[in-house]
C-alpha cells in the first residue's frame, strides 16, 4: 500500500518537472513565409512591415566595437541588426561570442525605430538610406556617438545617434530634429524589436523556456504574448502606458525599449502619448513602443532618446535599468518560490564569489529550512521499514485472502502509530519549492560560463564526463535501500529502476542542476540514514525493557 503511494508521489513529482515543461510552456512556431509586399504606412498606429520577412533590405554596415559587444548598423533604417555580446561565448562554440540580433538568411532578429506625422510623410522610417561619418568606430573612452544623418524630409533635418558607453549593455537612440518647415510638426516615434519565431540558438527539450515578446507597465506589471498568439492575432497586454518597457526575451538574454529608466523621467507626457502594439506580420514578431513627441515650431528643435537594452539578464544588471526589469528573468507560474530562492543564491555568491559553492550553500540552506518536514517524512519511513518484517508475517498468515489482510495491517499501523501517508505528505508540501529552484537555477545566465572546480567550466552546460550524473544516479539507487521495502516483488524492481531511468534525464540537465539535485541527495540519504538508526536503536532499546 505505501509504495503504491510512493510510486505514485515520485511519478507525480517528475510529471509535474517535466510534463509543465513538455506540454504547458508555449513552444516555437516555425517561421512563416512572407505572403505577400506590404508597403510603408505613415500611421503611427500601424508601423510599416518589411517587404521580405527573410531578408530586409541592406545598405552599408557601419561596424561599432566596445569592450562587450560588436554591433552592425545598416544605414537603410539605421537598424540595429547585428550585435555580438563579446564576453559571452556561443552556445555551440564557446570561442565564439554570442550573436543577439543577426540579419541573414537564417535568422531576423533587429532593433528598428522611425519617425511618423501626418503633416510630413517624408519623415525617416526604418526603410529610409541614411549617411554615415564613417563605416567603423571603437570606443576608446567612456562614451561613443555614431551619428547617421536622413535626407532633407521637407525642410525638416533628422539626424539619428547612436550612444554606446563603455561596460554597459544599454545603448542610447536619440533623434535630433530641427524643423526647417514652414509648418508645425507632430512627430510620433517607433521602437520596434523584429524577429522571427526560431528559438534561440542552442536550445534544447531539456532547457526550455519561454521565447517571444513582453511588455511591463507599473499599472498591468509583467506580460506576455507568445509567437503563436501573435500569428492569431491574440494577445492580453496593456496597450497604453506612462511608463514600462517592450522587449523580446529569450533563456539567458533579452532586449528591451526602456520608456521610463530608473534614473530617468518618463519619455511619455500622458497615458496617450505611449502605446505597446505587438503583433505578427509577413513572417516577423514585432514589439514596439510607439511615442507621440511634443509639437515642434517652425525654426525650433527637439532631441529624443529612447534607451535600448540589449544583453544578458544578469540580475545586478537588468534590476537597475527599470522598473520591473527583473521580472525578464522568468521563472514561470513559480515566481513566488523561484525569486527569492534566486535571490539567497546571489547573497550567497557575494560571500563566495563562486557559483557551484553557492549552489551548495543553496542546497544546504534550503535542507536546513525543511529538516522538519523531511525529518517526519524520514522518522515515518523508517518506522514503516522496521515493521516490514512484522507485515512479511501478516501477509503469510492471510495468504490470498488480501480483506483479511489489509484490515490486519491497518490495525498494525493503528497501534503502532504510523501514518502510511506519513512519507509522502512532507515530502509533498515542498515539491513547489524544488521545482521553483530548478527554475532559479535554470534561468540563470549568471551561471552560464561560470566555473566551479576541476573540469566545471560552464555550470549552464552539460557536465562533459557524465560524473555528476552518475553521482545522482548512485545517490538515488542507493536512497531505494533506506526506504521501507514494498511487499510486492514486482513493486520492489520498481522502486529499484525507477531511479536508474529518471536519473537518465540528468545526463542532459546543466550541470549547476544536477550539482543542487546531487547535493540535495547526499544530504537526505545523511539525514534518513541517521534517522533510521534512532528508530532502530528506540526499537532495541524498547524491545529490552
């Protein structure tokens, strides 16, 4: 009866880690071909869409270089389309860095912006050929402009600068606009992130996460739109806003529009002045902020800037750029346990300076919290265990007849005081808070190239000798022996196998993962071992007296 339930529990346990996973995280659509040429609108309701969405238009790269990315700016549009974050290695070549935004034939991933109003269609858009100074700049100092210069758009100059600074992942986007038209002008601006519906490079079954767009706003918070509710045209999000962010998220890394920085003043006047529109369109994702701007005189100007965050969701990072930012890390419906968890994990890292320690200190932390609900689980277990023999001899006296049976062990369990449920409740109590840690762990790019000891280069990796995952496997075999035998043979090679074949599952898992899953393991066979012994030595001692 008890290991049917336990069976059962553990079942339970690693559906509820790996079926959410499986079949309750959006997947990826494939990418879609573009029906047909749209051509530009000058609305700023309805941001023009490329005319290929496998291939936008290309004009002369002007390449920018600072000390932790590489960028590529087409002067069609002034797009952002390439960007290599330099201090983190690619996920199929660590030698080479990551690539964030790319434009080629295999994938579309840019950051876009343009200027709209009614009274001047012939405004800069993210299809209008931009000049540059020069095609290549390296920052040597603490701050690089890389200004690109529009056409004439009715005697109205628009200049577009690009603001890179040194050690940081935010890049400014200003337009400087002088109106030399005879004519007042309302310009709305667009910053839209464009890509395709591809998951991200190096993403496996085992490390799924969510993909696709996002918007944050003080009032509605944290929201999501998935690829496949775009290409439906579907989507809950706050589509106004005095403040907020729209980004593109991805494991590990994300980009985001900044509307309201941390340390500085809402580019919204109004909650009119700011929209969010997400939508699907020829094949490509867009998230886009769009920005009314106040009436510029004839004669008169206006400078613009609007900061673009494109980098790692590193938490010391991204929680001092805006409000909410943090919550790009996402952990899925298992926030409430997964923050702060990752939050001790940073705490402690700052006493160690070291990831994989951490993640012990982690896992010993977290055993210490629930030692009493693991200790009633463990004191019921060996309970069960030392009356196996007791209901060996029940089973033999009633032979096939199980009523009999049963009725026997349930007054056993009566007298004794032991609660068949007992080993499983406690255990069952804390399974939201292992899994809320597997997403802590899981969603920390903090730990992606982060050694730990002897070959634990990389804990975001796959251990490279399989040692870790051999370990679990031993602990979780061995486990098997400490807890009360089941009075089915058949019942008995499963509680045997089952570790063996979960354990499997690990082999694939990073090795930070495992390295928590491992730890944990060796300190409960510790605690029930010990327990185990009390029970027995309680028992001798009873039975002497």
């Amino acid at each position: 009866m008890d290991s049917k339930r336990l069976i059962i529990f553990v079942l339970l346990s690693v559906g509820i880690l790996f079926g959410w996973n499986e079949y309750f995280m959006p997947k990826h659509t494939p990418q879609q071909q573009a029906a047909k040429t749209q051509a530009t609108t000058g609305t700023a309701n309805n941001v023009a869409q490329p005319a290929d969405a496998n291939k936008l238009t290309r004009g002369q790269r002007i390449h920018v270089k600072t000390d932790l990315v590489e960028a590529e700016i087409d002067t069609v549009g002034g797009d952002l389309r390439s960007l290599k974050l330099l201090k983190h290695g690619a996920a199929e070549d660590h030698n080479q860095p990551f690539q964030l935004f790319e434009d080629d034939a295999k994938r579309t991933y840019v950051a876009q912006t343009g200027l709209v109003a009614a009274s001047n269609p012939a405004l800069p858009t993210h299809k209008t050929v931009f000049t540059a100074d020069k095609p290549s700049y390296e920052l040597t100092g603490d701050k690089l402009e890389v200004k690109l210069t529009a056409p004439d758009a009715n005697g109205v100059k628009v200049s577009k600068v690009y603001t890179f600074s040194k050690n940081s992942y935010e890049i400014g986007v200003r337009y400087d606009i002088v109106n030399g038209g005879a004519a007042p002008l309302a310009p709305t601006a667009y910053y839209r992130l464009l890509r395709d519906s591809q998951a991200p490079e190096g993403e496996g079954r085992m490390a799924h996460t969510y993909t696709g767009p996002a918007v944050y706003t003080s009032e509605h918070k944290f929201q999501k739109v998935s690829f496949d509710d775009l290409a439906k045209g579907k989507g809950d999000y706050a589509k106004t806003t005095t403040d907020g962010w729209v980004a593109m998220v991805q494991h590990y890394f994300m980009s985001a529009w900044i509307l309201k920085p941390l340390d500085g003043a809402s580019v919204c006047k109004d909650e009119r002045s700011c929209r969010f529109e997400l939508k699907e369109t020829a094949g490509l994702n867009s998230a886009a902020a769009l920005v009314d701007y106040a009436t510029v005189a004839p004669g008169k100007s206006l400078s613009v800037s609007v900061p673009l965050f494109a980098g790692p969701e590193e938490y010391s990072i991204i929680s001092k750029l805006a409000d909410g930012m943090e919550y790009a890390k996402d952990f899925g419906i298992f926030y409430i346990f997964a923050s702060p968890l990752f939050w001790l994990l940073v705490k402690l890292h700052a006493l160690v300076s070291n990831w994989g320690w951490a993640i012990v200190l982690l896992t010993l932390t977290v055993k210490a919290v629930f030692y009493p609900l693991t200790a009633a689980s463990y004191r019921s277990m060996a309970k069960m265990k030392a009356l196996a023999p007791r209901l060996e001899r029940l089973k033999a006296q009633h032979g096939d007849d199980r009523m009999k049976f049963q009725q026997a062990v349930m007054e056993m369990y009566k007298t004794e005081k032991v609660n068949p449920l007992g080993g499983c409740l406690p255990m069952l109590i804390q399974i939201p808070v292992f899994i809320g840690l597997y997403w802590a762990l899981l969603a920390s790019v903090e730990l992606r190239g982060a050694p730990w000891i002897l070959w634990y280069t990389d804990l975001a990796r796959p251990d490279p000798y399989y040692i870790l995952p051999v370990i679990m496997a031993a602990t979780m075999f061995l486990q098997t022996f400490l807890n009360p035998p089941p009075a089915d043979p058949m019942q008995a090679k499963m509680m045997k196998i089952m570790p063996l074949a979960f354990s499997a599952l690990f082999f694939f898992f990073p090795a930070g993962l495992v390295l928590y899953y491992v730890v944990n393991n060796v300190l409960s066979m510790t605690q029930q071992w010990f327990i185990n012994k009390q029970i027995e030595k309680s028992n001798k001692a009873a039975l002497q007296s």
